[in-house]
C-alpha cells in the first residue's frame, strides 16, 4: 500500500520537475527573443513566429558544430507581451527598437 503511494509521489514530483525544465527559458535568451521580435514588427509582417525562426535558424552556418535552435516558448512569450501592448504604444515602439526590446523584456516574467 505504502509503495504505491511512494510510487505515485515520486512520479509527480519527477513530473512537476520534468515540465518546469522544459518550459523554462533563460533570461538571456528571452531577452535575444524580445530583440529579434523588435526587429520583425517594425517589417509589417503578422506572422512573427515564422519570421523569428527565418531569422535565428537562418543565422547558422553551414559549417557550425552547434546550431542555434529556435525556441517556441521564449518566441510565444515575446508574441503574447507584445500583442498586450496598446496600439499607441506598438506604433511609439515600432520606431525605437530599443525601447521596444525594454518595454518587451519588462512584460515577459518567467514563470
């Protein structure tokens, strides 16, 4: 009775554990995200996520060991912040893609 319960606990917990790894993303590499899709929105193109992935596996070479892999976590968290931005305040950080990438990282909290 006892090692089913022991069994089941330990399997949650790896779990838990397993999930949490996988979907955390680096402050870094979401900060890189927040900038690349500064970049893109300033082109006018509604399909960000396709457009980041041109632009980061596009950016290997041929010839490199370790490639870059895009990371659909970290490219849909910088999506979902930057469509909760008012318009107003898209059309002001279109134009600074500095600002952009701040105001971005700001919103976007790993959780």
């Amino acid at each position: 009775m006892y090692k089913k319960w022991i069994v089941l606990l330990l399997l949650g917990v790896t779990g838990v554990m397993a999930w949490r790894y996988i979907t955390h993303v680096d402050p870094d590499d979401q900060d890189y995200y927040s900038a690349i899709l500064c970049g893109v929105v300033g082109k006018q193109n509604d399909n960000y996520a396709a457009s980041m992935r041109n632009i980061i596996e596009g950016s290997n070479n041929e010839y490199a060991l370790q490639r870059i892999r895009f990371n659909r976590i970290a490219a849909e968290r910088a999506i979902n912040a930057w469509e909760t931005l008012p318009d107003a305040e898209k059309s002001t950080l279109v134009q600074d893609t500095n600002a952009c990438q701040h105001a971005l990282t700001a919103l976007v909290v790993n959780p």
